[in-house]
C-alpha cells in the first residue's frame, strides 16, 4: 500500500452533517494474525477493555513515543499508562 493512500482516502470522502459532529473516525486496517490473536487474549483477560479501546491507546502510544505533541494524543497516552494501569 502507498503511504499517501490514506491522504488521497480522506480527500475523497464526503462529510455529512453527523459525521462533522462525530469526535471519532472510522478506521478499517489489515494486521498479523498473530496481533489480532494477542489483542483477543488480552481482551479475554482483561473485561474492562474492548478492542477499540486497546486499538486507540496503541496508536496515542506509538504517536507519542514517535513526538507527537497534539495535547489529546498526549493525554490519552498518559491517561491510559496511568489510569489503566491502576484498574
């Protein structure tokens, strides 16, 4: 896959009123099998988290370790090292 087929993905796809007013985004990825059976065992073992919740904490991970300085980012990231870790 190009690295800028997620660009040309975005520009092309029309917003409606609801989806300008959603905080969330859609997001459809391909990954190792042997990531997927990972992330169902820690699902399995761990009931206060769904694999949307690991999948968004993964990627504000990798953001910010890799400098991303978006306060959100930031904040998801430390929320989830620190907040989670306690439950």
């Amino acid at each position: 896959m190009e690295r800028n087929h997620f660009e040309r993905c975005m520009e092309t796809q029309t917003t409606t009123a609801a989806d300008a007013e959603s905080p969330f985004v859609s997001l459809e990825a391909e990954i190792p099998e042997v990531l997927y059976q990972g992330m169902k065992a820690f699902i399995g073992s761990n009931p206060a988290w769904d694999q949307y919740q690991v999948m968004s904490s993964a990627l504000a991970q990798f953001l910010f370790q890799n400098g991303c300085s978006e306060r959100a980012v930031m904040e998801r990231y430390l929320d989830d090292l620190f907040i989670r870790s306690q439950a």
